[in-house]
C-alpha cells in the first residue's frame, strides 16, 4: 500500500492533494494508495473535509525502510517524517522551492511546477482522467486552489489556478466567494488551539544569516482575534523555540481581506529582521506589512539580516 503525504502542520493542499493523488492511484492507475497525515489538519481542513464527505486520513508519526510513500506539497526534508530517507520514495509533487535533502533509492518521478497550488499540477498530470473523478475530489481540488490563493489574492496565483477553479466550481454549482467565505471562517475560529499550537500550525523552518527561525503564518478574517493574543503567544515563542531548536519563532498574522500581515516584534532580533527584510520602521511590538500575504512569495525570499 503506497502512503501518500504532504508536509507536517497539514493545510488544505497537503491533506486534500493527498486524498486527491491517492484517489488516482487506486481508481485510475490501479495501484493501491492511502493518504496519511503528518499531524492534526487545521481547523479550514477540518470544514472542507466534512464539507466534501471525508474522514480525516490517518495520522503517522514517522515511516519504516521499505514503505512506498509519495511525497506531496513538500520537498523539504524538515518537513517529513526523520526516516524519510529509509522508505521507498517514488514520486514527488510539489510547487515549492527546491531545497535539497531527499535521497531516493532508485530514480523516481519529480513534478515541480510554478502554479499556486498542488492540486492544480495534479489536475495537469491528471489530465482527461479527471472526468472520472466524482464530485468530492474535484471539491477537494478546488479548496485546495482557493485556500492556497487566498481566494486569488495571493501573487503566487496563476492563471492556470485560476481557470480551474473556475471551472470546478461551475460544475459543482459552487459560488467560488460564498465558498471561500466560508473556508476563511472557519480558518479564522483558532479558539480551540493553545498559544503553542497556533505558532506550529502553519509553519516551514528557514535559515537567515546563521540563525534557524520557524516562520509561522495565521491566515485570518479576523486578525483581531489573534492579536488580542499578543502577549501569551510571545511568551509562548520562547518555549516553542526551545523545544523546536530554533533561534526565533517568528508569527506574521495575515488579514486575507484588507491584504496585508503583521509581525509579532518579540525582540531586538525580530526587529532587526523586520527592518532589513521589509524596510520598515519598527516602534513597538508589532508592524503592520501591507500587501505581504504569501510566505512562499512576500515573506521567505525577502528575509535577511
């Protein structure tokens, strides 16, 4: 049986892409597949698989030499499970930067595309086959699209991304903004997290001037929510950091519908990066950055020190 998984701190695209291509491989392909998670969904993945009918796939902690796995959403090795490099890798998808580290035992399948989301290369490499697939994997596919474009407003988005999730949503008879609305919501109720998990969930690790940070991201309706959280999750950086061996956790709030992130300043290292990274002004514990909503895009590749 072929484990297929995304990325720890699963979002939408990592698990749905990972019920999507196990959905391939089993009903297309014939080979059987299963996806698998590398820890709990947050709470918008949690709405779009009860929305589309899914159980939330198992959870693993690690793989065993010998395990056939697919890899999808990540190429980061930090992001896997430690034996990563053991199991039997045969395939690789993903819209991420390259970053190095994988070891595969024979030559394998690599997809990489420059497209805003994984389930949009999947519906690529799908191709006609995808007129097979039943109602609640194109749903899953169309989350995928509008939670990793921030209902298009991420600069990561394609017209590529775009045009399929237009036509999706046309023949699930989806309102792609009163769908996206209510995603959003429930990506925004954070309620139920502690100050500890909140910095975890969405969250890639990065090295900036010989210093390890986990650069964490809150996409949010209502930053207010989180914000009013300040004090506590600053606290909490300093024990995640610790137990996660990293110098800094850094937070960056994203306000998905006036479009810009503010940054938790916890220290003079935060407000160092800040100001270098992003050419602000740094007064107090936060800074408000406008129009910066995508990691992978705004944030990551303008990091410095």
């Amino acid at each position: 049986m072929i484990k297929v998984f995304g990325h720890k701190a699963p979002d939408t695209d990592a698990t749905g892409s990972a019920i999507v291509w196990s959905w391939y491989l089993s009903e297309i392909k014939g080979q059987a597949a299963t996806p698998k998670l590398l820890g709990k969904p947050n709470t918008e993945t949690a709405f779009v698989l009860k929305r589309w009918g899914f159980s939330q796939p198992g959870i693993i902690v690690d793989v065993s030499e010998g395990d056939d796995v697919v890899i999808v959403d990540t190429n980061n090795p930090n992001e896997l499970p430690a034996s990563i490099n053991d199991a039997n890798i045969i395939e690789i998808i993903d819209h991420h930067m390259l970053v190095g580290g994988i070891k595969t035992k024979a030559p394998i399948d690599i997809t990489m595309r420059p497209l805003a989301c994984t389930a949009t290369i999947m519906a690529e490499m799908i191709g006609s086959d995808l007129a097979k697939a039943p109602k609640a994997i194109k749903g899953l596919m169309l989350s995928c699209i509008l939670s990793d474009t921030l209902e298009f407003r991420s600069p990561t988005t394609t017209d590529t991304d775009v045009a399929l999730a237009n036509a999706l949503a046309d023949e699930l008879a989806i309102k792609i903004p009163d769908f996206a609305a209510d995603m959003f919501e429930a990506k925004s109720d954070v309620s139920a997290f502690s100050d500890a998990n909140l910095l975890r969930m969405d969250s890639k690790m990065y090295e900036v001037g010989n210093k390890n940070f986990r650069v964490s991201v809150l996409e949010t309706t209502s930053p207010g929510t989180v914000l009013g959280r300040k004090d506590s999750l600053m606290e909490a950086m300093k024990i995640v950091a610790n137990e996660d061996n990293v110098d800094q956790v850094l937070l960056f709030v994203v306000d998905i519908l006036n479009e810009e992130s503010t940054l938790l300043v916890a220290n003079d290292l935060v407000k160092t990066l800040a100001e270098k990274s992003f050419g602000v002004d740094v007064r107090g514990d936060t800074v408000v950055l406008p129009g910066i909503i995508s990691r992978k895009k705004q944030i990551i590749p303008q990091l410095a020190l």
